[in-house]
C-alpha cells in the first residue's frame, strides 16, 4: 500500500486495511509518501479535509465508543503485528524531517524497494 | 475496486471503468467506504469537489449532451449487468446510515471479504 | 498507473515512480483521465491543493537545490525513456482539449484499452 495524504480519513484506511490483513496472515507493506509522510510524525494529529476538520473530534469519539481503536494505536497495533512501515527517502529529505519524530519501528526506503515490494504483491491499493 | 471519498468526478470513475470492465467480460467488484459510502445513498447528489461544485450541474449537461449516462443510471446498469456493488459495514455503523436508502442490489461487506476479492482480482484499483 | 487529478503532489508521484520503473527495466503505462487530463497540457502549471497552493514556488525551489527534476522534465525524460503516456479520450471530449496542446508522444487511448494494460501489469496504482 502507498500512503500519499496526510487527512484523517485517508490514513485511517490502510491502517484498518492493514490489521484485517495481518490478521489473515497476509505480509503488509506500506510505504508513506509525499503529505502521506505526516502520519508517520508521533506528535501530528491527523483531520478531516476541508471544513469537515471540525468534525475531526466527534468521529473519533464515536469510533471510540465503538472501540474502533485510535489513529496511534492502530499504527502501533499494526508495527507491533508485523507490519513494514516504510517512510520515502526522497519525502524525508525534501521536507527535513527526522526518523526520531516518528513512530518507534519505522523504516526507510525508496522508490526502487517499493516497486520491488509493489510487484510481489497480490494486493496492491495506493490512497490519498 | 475500493471508493473511499464522494466526490462527483472520483465517483463516476469507477462507473465507467465498470461498465467497461463488464462489456469485457471481466468480474467486477466494488467496495465503498468512508466518505465514499455516501456514493451509495440513492437520494444524495454527489459534487464537484472545492469551488468546482458550482459547475457540476455544467459538466453534467455536457456529458448529457454526448449521452454519457448519469451517474445514477451508471450506477443501476452496473448492478444490472451483474457487478457487486458492496458497502463497507464499519463505515456504515459509524455514518448510521441504512441499506434501505442505498441503491436496490447493494450488498454489505467487511474488510477480510474486501482483502479475499482483491487478492484474486486481477487488476485493484482504490479512487478517491 | 492511473492519473485523476491536476495537483502539483499528485502529478509528481507517478512520474517520480515512472522514472524509478523504467531505470529497473520495467515497462510503464500511465493513463491520465477526469482532471488528470491536466497534467498532460504542456502550458499548464500544476499546483498543490488548498492553501498550499502558494508554497508550490518554493516547494519547486527545494526540489531544484537538490537537483529534483521538475515536473515538465520528469514528464518529457520518462517519455524519452519509452514510457506510454495514454490521454483519456472520453476526457479529451468532455473537456474539449486537443492533443496538440499536450507534451509531445502522447497516446490517446480509451477505458477498454486502460484495463487491457492494467490486466496484464505487475503494479497497478491510481494516483489523484
């Protein structure tokens, strides 16, 4: 999976995706990208788009309620599980940020391992 | 195919790449989820996205014009020539919306049916 | 890989991959359809989306310091190298653009023949 937004909702879907999937035994990859590259920053919390980014609060209080987990402990939930989260080089560099800022367990890695990823893969969804 | 947001030009998309997928002969397998769900809403008329709304209604004439069907009646050949038009059940638990204001045919789905489809599919496509 | 959007971001991913691809041997087939269409016009400027639309410039700046081609070069340099750049045609009418206002070898192709190449692909990525 390549992650390429930095919106809620568009972050939220590879990590559902992701925990159903390890839970089936399937390997997941999934490469952060561009503004994806955000969701990978510990301390940066994700909101809707546009004028629903108010509304970033109530949807996470009514997954909560439901017990969906939250956009962090997905992401540990899921590395935890044996995901390969892979932030781009390329994106790094460009926007100066730094492994240490971002969640414990992420990789690093360029177009070249992600095509090579992406062409074993039965599964390949790119989002954002 | 994965729709995950609702926008006029990211829902006709996969419409028509549907319609030509089924004229092919190939299997063709839709999942909606997120803001993507609101695609399924029979009553509910998808937009342009940002300040292009305004000119949905033109771009609508127009595709009239050239007789490219509507969006809903894209959305009904489709069901009727035999695509499986599925919304994603986490995504309706938290929007609380039913399939009794969706389109006649839709089915219902979890991720882990969603993840079994792509892995056989030949070719994912996810819009939004 | 398939292009549905006219934004800076979105633009640069897929020829930044197309780029990594074709340098791995591998063959590359893009189809730029709905507002995608746009990055195939050699005239036209692709912007970031939102309010980030005003730091393109200086996104451009960092990407040249650190000899990034731009997104003109990417495109005219990842046809050189035997990419099939294919313009949708439904797209082309709906917009009413013509061929000889876009980059030089482009294809015009339709949906069937899109789903032909995306069946027969390792990768498939939509981008937008």
């Amino acid at each position: 999976m390549i992650v390429y937004d930095n919106h809620f909702d568009k972050l939220m879907m590879p990590m559902i995706i992701a925990q159903g999937a390890l839970a089936m035994g399937m390997e997941v990859n999934i490469f952060y990208t561009f503004f994806g590259l955000q969701g990978l920053m510990e301390k940066r919390k994700p909101k809707l788009p546009g004028m629903f980014r108010f509304f970033t609060g109530m949807i996470q209080k009514r997954m909560a309620k439901q017990k969906i987990m939250s956009y962090h402990e997905f992401m540990r939930s899921n590395i935890e599980m044996g995901a390969n989260i892979y932030a781009c080089n390329m994106s790094m560099e460009m926007m100066g940020w730094k492994k240490e800022d971002m969640f414990d367990g992420i990789k690093v890695a360029g177009v070249a391992k992600m095509l090579d990823m992406a062409s074993e893969a039965s599964v390949n969804l790119a989002f954002g």
